[in-house]
C-alpha cells in the first residue's frame, strides 16, 4: 500500500514540471514573435518625398509673402482712406460751417429787402419781353437827339435767301410773320424801352422809301404815349421792296434840330440808292443801278454802300450804332457796316440769335 502512493506523487511532480516547461517554451515563442522584424528602408523614396515637401515648403513660403505684401498694401490703403476721411471731415465741417454763415447772411439780407420801401417804376412803358438790360455787348441808347433807322425792306424777313424770295411772293401775313421780322419787332421795342428821359427820339423806317414809326418828328423820353404808338406801328408795318440806305440818311438830315447820334438796325448792304449812277464811272457794271437789270452784285452792293456813306452820312462826330442781322450771302456788310461805326464812333454788333 505504501509503495503505491509514493509512486503517484511522483507523477503529479513529473507533471507540474512539464507543464511549467511547456508554458516557458510558449512564453519564449511569444516573446520571439513581439520582435519587429528587419526590413529593408528604400533611401531614393525618402529622398524624393523629402524633395516634394521642401517645393510644397517653399510654395507655400511664396504665398504666405505674396499674402503679408497684399496686407501690407490693405493696410497702407486702409491708412490713406482713414485720412481722406478726417479730410472730407474736415472739410465738411467747414462747408457747414460756412453754410450756416451765408443763411445768416442770406436771412439779413432778405429782412433788409423787406425793410426797404418799393421803388418805383423807372421805365415809362411796361414791357414784358426778354432783354431789359441796358446794356447790350457794350450798346446803350444814348444822345440828346436820337435817330432810329429801321429796315423794313423784303430781306428783313427771313435769313435765307430761298425764304426770303418765298415770303416775298406770299401775303402780308406771311411776311409780318417772317421770323426775322418778328425779331426786329422785338429789337425795336427793346430800343424804345431804354431811350433816356432827358432823350429826344424819332424812329424812320426805310425800304425803297421812308415812314415814320409812330411820332413824325421828335418825341421826349418821357412821353409814354409816344413810345406806345412806336410799339403799335412797328406791328403794321409789312416789310417789302429793296434797301435805300441813302434814302434814309437824307430823311434824318432833314429833321430839325439835326440828330446828334444815329442807331440802324438792318441786315445788309444796300440794293438802291438815289444818285444818277449812269454817270458814275465806278457803277459800270452794276446793270440793276444804271436801270438795266434786277438783280445786284455783292461787289457793286459794296461800292453803293460806300457811295451812300459819302454822300449822305452824318459825318464823323455823330456816333453811328448799328445792330446787324444775319442775311445769306452777304459777307461784305460786316467789315463795311464795322469801318463806318468805327469812324464816327459809333459801335457794330451782330446779336445771338435768342436776343431780345
């Protein structure tokens, strides 16, 4: 009985050690496994990821500068807007504060006016139409004895030579209508407006042949009825027939007293006269003065003005004002018309159109 149990014992020794062997060889394998095996490191491959992050490196390097000078150029930007801004301030400031000071100015000014008694009325006959200066590019009515010469010929209605011969052949309405002629009107009021009151006038319209505009002889400045009757006839009248200058002149030579300043509102040269120019030398070849034609040259319409001037101007002392209206055609009356003015002292001027 004994010799059995010894030998169980040393079984289950024999067995305990095994087992402990066992599990130190798997132990060790397990060990052996964990180990990180060698491999082989491919040094070209590291070369050229290396080489692809330093171009990545440096790309972004060029941004981050071309991002810090765009800042850069915000900010100087940014500085320079926040200056215009205190300047515009600044300068706002003081616009309002000179706005304020021209309304205080502008207020006093309005309780002044109103403070003030009315004037009174200076001009002798209301008119209503444009052109109340006095004024005009340097004309003013002026003289003692003043002498108005009003073209009424058939050129007087338009500026055009085709509507000029149009009207010509229509009606008095159509001709009275003519806008030249309408603007004359409106020229001949203007100058009857501002006649001095200490002034003597007298209007004469001229064509082939003269008539007084309203009053026959010479009428003060002051005589509101007269300046009137100027404004109605002006408004009769239908302008026709040819230009004689001279035939005009001499009609002012025979006022009494003798005028002391002259004032002619035409458009052009002349196209009759009165002197015999058969016998005139230098009238040779204008057919229509010697009798034997019907229509007139500019060269001869020249040298009849000329003649005119010589024989029947008021002569140098007496200023002659001329207001020139726009003709076709007639390039010669503007040089011709501004010697005459010049010598007596007188003065030409040819209006814009929207005058008076």
């Amino acid at each position: 009985m004994r010799r059995q149990r010894k030998t169980e014992g040393f079984n289950l020794a024999f067995l305990d050690i095994m087992s402990c062997g066992l599990g130190a060889v798997i132990l060790v394998l397990i060990l052996l496994k964990l180990q990180p095996e060698d491999v082989s490191v491919d040094v070209d491959v590291l070369k050229a990821d290396l080489q692809d992050l330093q171009k990545t490196e440096e790309t972004l390097a060029k941004e981050v500068a071309k991002e810090k000078a765009r800042a850069d150029a915000l900010r100087q930007q940014l500085a320079s807007l926040e200056q215009k801004n205190k300047q515009i301030s600044t300068d706002l400031s003081e616009t309002e504060k000179d706005t304020r000071q021209k309304r205080t100015d502008l207020d006093s000014l309005k309780k002044r006016i109103e403070s003030r008694p009315p004037l009174k009325q200076q001009d002798v006959v209301q008119d209503t139409q444009k052109g109340e200066e006095d004024y005009l590019l340097g004309l003013k009515v002026e003289g003692k004895r003043i002498v108005f010469l009003i073209d009424t010929s058939a050129s007087m209605t338009d500026e055009k030579l085709i509507d000029i011969v149009r009207r010509k052949a229509g009606n008095a309405l159509e001709k009275k209508q003519g806008p030249k002629w309408q603007r004359t009107v409106r020229v001949v009021k203007w100058l009857a407006g501002r006649i001095p009151k200490k002034s003597e006038a007298v209007f004469i319209g001229f064509n082939r042949s003269t008539a007084s505009i309203g009053p026959t002889g010479w009428f003060k400045g002051t005589d509101a009825s007269a300046i009137q009757s100027v404004y109605s006839a002006i408004e009769q009248i239908v302008p026709d027939e040819a230009t004689n200058l001279q035939e005009a002149l001499e009609a002012a030579k025979k006022l009494s007293p003798a005028p002391t300043n002259y004032y002619l509102v035409t458009d052009g040269l002349p196209t009759d006269g009165n002197s015999n120019y058969r016998s005139l030398n230098p009238f040779a070849a204008c057919s229509s003065l010697r009798g034997s034609g019907s229509t007139i040259s500019g060269e001869c319409r020249t040298k009849l003005f000329r003649q005119t001037v010589r024989e029947s101007g008021p002569g140098n002392r007496k200023p002659v004002n001329i207001i020139l209206l726009p003709l076709e055609g007639d390039p010669q009356a503007a040089p011709e018309f501004w010697s005459w003015s010049f010598v007596t002292g007188g003065l030409l001027i040819s209006p814009a159109v929207n005058w008076p």
